[in-house]
C-alpha cells in the first residue's frame, strides 16, 4: 500500500541537505514570533448565511506532493472530486504547488532556501532539519495551537477525546506545527511483511515457518526441489532488501531482538549494528547466501526487476506490502497461474513459540501533516478549511470521495462502487480512488474501512492479521529535536548509515569477514554514534514527559 511516497518515513540522513541550506537563516532555538494577526474569537455575525467558510472567493496556495500514480487526467488535486466539492462547501479555491516527479526533495529544499513560501506546506516533517520544532524556530511555520482551538472544533474534539494523539503530535514544550496525517487504529499501521509463495510451500510439503532455522529449512527445499515444477533449477528463494530490512520492517533482523536503527530496550535508546545480536543476523545472512538462498543480485534490484522475479515464477519470498505486493502479484497472476498464491508469513523468532518483538508499525503520526507558513495572510480561514476534513462530511469526502459516484452506503457501509473496484478501464485501485479521494494521506483522519476494501483479498486480510501480531513495544515514538540535536545526528548518522549499508553487503557477500566485527563497531563508535544515541535519549526522555 503506497502512499503518496508514502511518503519518506524518518530518514535522518535525509536531513543532511536541508541542514546545509537552512543553517545560515538558523535562529537556534529560539521560538520566533507568528503572523501578527493573533488568533481572535470567531466573530458568528461574520459567517456567511450559507455555511461557507468565506463571504467572496478566496484562493490560498498549497504545497504538496501529488498523491500516487495519478490517473490520466489529472494535472493537479483540484482535478480530484474531494476538494472540488470541499470548494463548494467553504469558498475557498486551492492553488496548488505540486514538485515533479523524483524532484520533491529538491524543489522542497528550493522553496525552503527562498523564503518565499506558499500558505500551506504539506510535508513528512522529519525531513526537515530539527523536524515541526525546528521549521517553527525558523520562522518557517507558525504554531497553531491557538488557531486549533479557537478556530478547529473538529480537531479540538479529537484532541480532547484522544490525549495520546495530542501528546504525539506536539512537540515537547507542547506546540502544535501541522494538522496531522492520523493512522489512530491499528489496523492501519501495519501494512508490509514478509510474503512467500503458499503454493510452492504446499509442493515442497513443508508448514508456514515461523523460526530462522525453520526459514532455512523452506528457502533450501525451494532452491532444490523445483518449486515452480519447469525443470530448471532457476528459483529464487528469498529477496532481501537492505533498506527496507535495516531501516523499517526488520524482515529477519526482527528474530534477534534488534533493529538497524535506533530502537528501545529496557526502556533505554540502543543502536542495533552495534550488538551482538546483529552480529549473528550477519552471520546467518551471510551463510544464506553463501548457499544460494539469498537473490545473488539483492543489492541491485530495482522494483521493476522485483515485479519481474515474482511475475516470472522464479521467487519464493521478499518483503511486500498487502496491496502493491500482495495484492497487485495476485491479481496480476490470476489468469496466468490460478494456482499462484502469496500468503503473509509471521516475523520469524529464534525459539518455536516467541512472540515476534519487532515488526512493520507505523505511527499515529508519523509527521506527514498540513502546515501554515509565515507568510499566509490568511490563517483563520485556513485553519477552518483544514478543520473541514476532521468532521464527519469532510472525512466521508477524502477517505471515500463522492456518494453514488465512488462509493455507496449499504448498511452503513461506505462501499467502493465497480468504477473503483472493478475499473473498466483497468485502472488500479489506487488510480481510480484517487480520481474522488486521497485517503492514503493527506491532513485528515485516514478511515479503517478504506483498508478493509483496499486489502479486500482474504490473503491480505490474512496476511495484515499476521503481520500485526508483534509485540512491536520497543519501536521510538515521534521524537522532537532542536535545530543543534536534529544538525548534529545529521552530521553523524549520515557517515554511520552508509558505513553500516556498505558493510552490510560486504558481510553477507563475503567480501568482509564476520572476524571484523568489532572493528565495524568500533569505527561507528569512531564516528560519534555515543552523541547520538545520548541525543536520542534525551528526546525520548522529554517525550515522556509532555
């Protein structure tokens, strides 16, 4: 399940770029002042008698990536039906900034350099330097808890109701910096895994594993007993993916305890590459692929090569995601091979019977969210705008988009229509939503029932059910940093996730011995990874306390 990139979830070599530009206009720590239009009561003589937000037209401008793989048509979000008819309910018209393809990163850095900044910025936070605390530091964005609370009665509500999202959304002396991007149930948190082929699991007559040795029993029975039954010993038994395994879902790496970033145990910030335990995932990676159990290509396959492999009948397991993996490989084998089943397999453990301590979990909130800049002349009426999409009609427009037209209500169920489902001009599910809404991201409450039709299969279904069944306490939450912090784990962190990629493949394609470990260590620790994770600690520390 993508989303919109999905958007860049906590990269803190990412920061590095932004630091460089931004650090010349920095102002420390130091909270500056917002717009001098302070928040006043809403005036109820002023509203229109129509219920709109504006008395006459008002345009604001809007930065924000385009969602997805837009379908054809669509130039801009004001081509998607959800805020067409949000322009209808508040009179207000939307001029949107969308950075081309492949170029966010860039075009944000541009825009960030100019100063000249549009009214509203949507962004995954994180990326910038010192995150929400540091773009408010530096005059970029205003903090809005005033305008929430006078001006945002939807928001306000939820925030009342739900102490835990307010805690995760503030920063540590309590400011708010966006209207938030929200994943407040489970369910949608988790939405990738590990995926392997049931069917070839059923030919080569072995059980769903659940173990490492277990795993390495399947992957050697799907390398050597023909699997895909075309007499050619051509499978591939497993893709790894070294960003994906050492940054977020912790595939294999799970089964030790550990991660490949900064996690929790007992209640203190560790760095995973650092322990012994990460030592013996190497160890048993690199005899993986020492035996040809791991895609001797691993470290250059691209998505595409990726689609090829598992459309070709030639891989056994990798990590997926429940619709772009799952999803799009079962529908797009259905009538090749009828027999092609992908299921989701449990984070393998070390001992039969552990629970899983680390798995795939995103945030509440993962600092994707709508923030109002400096610049904008007209804050109260944006805030209301934003507001629109945390209540009931606005939620019902974004997460399912037009009633009759993309979705119908049966017993209380907003049901996707064919036109969505079922598109007779074969578009994706994604594609054709995304004509009349955009509930995989965007500054509202994401709804439960979009993934319950979005993962309607009952081998994604299975699968997320699977996947979620982690322990995954040990995972940060949503850390603030100031400008100093959030520069100086970029200084650092950037030299050490590069080292650790780089050794990483060394060590499993035996061009490093696993002997050098401790030399691995001792160079990140040679590169200041003590400072970080005291700098970690200590934002952990005062989230603890908000």
């Amino acid at each position: 399940m993508k989303y919109g990139k999905r958007y860049w979830i906590t990269a803190l070599a990412a920061f590095t770029s932004l630091t460089v530009v931004l650090s010349a206009c920095s102002s420390g720590d130091k909270q500056e002042e917002g717009p001098a239009n302070t928040p006043k009561e809403a005036d109820a003589t002023n509203a229109p008698a129509d219920g709109k937000i504006v008395a006459e037209p008002l345009t604001l401008s809007y930065f924000v990536t385009m969602s997805g793989n837009p379908a054809p048509g669509m130039k801009t979000q004001n081509d998607m039906a959800a805020y067409q008819e949000t322009e209808k309910k508040t009179g207000i018209h939307i001029e949107f900034q969308h950075p081309a393809v492949g170029q966010e990163k860039n075009q944000f850095n541009l825009l960030m350099s100019s100063g000249d900044y549009p009214d509203v910025i949507e962004w995954g936070w994180n990326d910038y330097p010192g995150g929400g605390v540091g773009a408010m530091n530096n005059g970029v964005i205003i903090p809005l808890n005033d305008y929430i609370e006078k001006f945002a009665p939807n928001l306000s509500k939820l925030l009342e109701e739900n102490p835990e999202i307010k805690k995760d959304i503030s920063t540590d002396d309590g400011r708010i910096y966006a209207f938030p991007f929200l994943r407040s149930d489970p369910y949608l948190r988790t939405y990738q895994g590990i995926g392997v082929r049931q069917d070839w699991l059923d030919e080569v007559g072995l059980q769903m594993p659940t173990t490492i040795d277990e795993w390495h029993a399947v992957l050697k029975a799907f390398k050597e007993k023909d699997p895909n039954k075309n007499g050619k010993a051509d499978e591939i038994p497993l893709l790894i993916a070294r960003d994906t395994m050492l940054n977020f879902s912790n595939v294999f790496l799970n089964a030790w305890g550990t991660s490949g970033r900064f996690n929790l145990q007992d209640g203190k910030v560790v760095f995973g590459p650092i322990q012994s335990e990460y030592k013996a995932f190497l160890q048993t990676m690199r005899s993986w692929y020492e035996e040809g159990l791991i895609d001797r290509d691993y470290a250059g396959t691209d998505a595409k090569q990726k689609d090829a492999k598992w459309t070709g009948e030639l891989l056994g397991a990798s990590e997926l995601a429940v619709g772009g993996g799952i999803g799009k490989y079962t529908t797009a084998m259905s009538a090749k091979n009828p027999k092609f089943n992908l299921a989701g397999a449990p984070y393998p453990t070390l001992a039969k019977g552990e629970k899983p301590v680390l798995g795939q979990r995103e945030p509440i909130f993962n600092s994707v969210g709508a923030a109002i800049t400096k610049n904008n002349k007209h804050v109260e009426e944006t805030v209301k705008w934003l507001d629109y999409k945390y209540g009931e009609e606005g939620s019902m427009l974004f997460n399912f988009g037009i009633e009759g037209k993309s979705y119908v209500m049966k017993d209380g169920f907003p049901t996707y229509t064919d036109d969505i489902l079922k598109n007779p001009d074969g578009l994706a599910f994604g594609t054709s939503l995304g004509r009349y809404a955009i509930p995989f991201g965007g500054p509202f409450v994401q709804d439960k029932r979009y993934q319950l039709q979005n993962a309607s299969m009952p081998q994604q279904q299975a699968a997320l059910n699977t996947w979620m069944d982690v322990e995954n306490e040990n995972w940060l939450p949503p850390l603030s940093f100031t400008n100093d912090e959030s520069a100086r784990l970029a200084s650092i962190m950037t030299d050490v996730n590069t080292y650790r990629d780089e050794m990483f493949d060394k060590y499993v394609m035996g061009a490093e011995s696993i002997d050098s470990f401790n030399n691995f260590v001792k160079t990140i620790e040679g590169m200041g990874i003590q400072e970080a994770l005291e700098i970690q600690q200590a934002a952990y520390d005062r989230y603890l306390k908000r």
